[in-house]
C-alpha cells in the first residue's frame, strides 16, 4: 500500500515525494524529502512543484540537490483501516433491470405503493 498523501497543489492529483517548510524568523523556504509525517504548518508537494516553486521575494530558498524518491509502501494499520473504510463506503452499482423484481415508484424519501383491489 502507498502512502495516501497527495500533492498539496490545488487540483494536482501527484503523489507527494517533497515537504516545503517555510521558515518565517529567516524568511526561508526549504524544500526537502517528504517528512514522515504531515505537520500542520508545511506543505506536500509532487516532484513537478517541488522543481518549480521559487520563494517570495526578499527570501531564500533550500532546496534538496538529490532526487526525491516517492514514499516506502506503508503498512501502518490506522492507514490500512482507513482504505478499508473508504472501500466500503463506495457505492455498489445499481442491480441490472431485470434483477429488481416488482416495481415500486419511489420519489426522495416518499414511496409510492400501487393500489391492491
């Protein structure tokens, strides 16, 4: 299993491989490895917007020379019951026409049963 952290880019679907950090008492923006665990006050980026990001102006930017490599598969168990949680609560397609049976109508919370005579 992968780590489920995504690139903090609006709409940037990336897998996170870089952790930037902005240090405000030397106005620097560092850009390093992923860290092991998501902070509240740094942000997860893809390699791409890693590459890219250039700092404020009047700041200094550290950026890692190596390679970011993406995260180690975990099997870190609060992980593992979260996709479990997720999977179970994807919708299970609609039965086929046939297997439905009888009909009933139905419109939002309302049911419409049919007259017995």
């Amino acid at each position: 299993m992968r780590s489920p952290r995504r690139c903090s880019r609006n709409g940037c679907p990336r897998q996170a491989v870089a952790t930037l950090t902005y240090v405000y008492n030397d106005s620097t923006a560092v850009v390093g490895p992923l860290a092991a665990f998501a902070e509240p006050h740094t942000y997860d980026l893809c390699e791409p917007h890693a590459r890219s990001l250039t700092a404020p102006r009047g700041w200094e930017l550290v950026r890692h020379d190596g390679e970011f490599a993406p995260p180690p598969p975990t099997t870190d168990d609060l992980v593992a019951l979260a996709e479990a949680v997720r999977e179970a609560a994807r919708p299970s397609p609609p039965p086929l026409e046939e297997d439905r049976g009888p009909q009933q109508g139905r419109r939002g919370h309302l049911r419409v049963i049919p007259p017995t005579y």
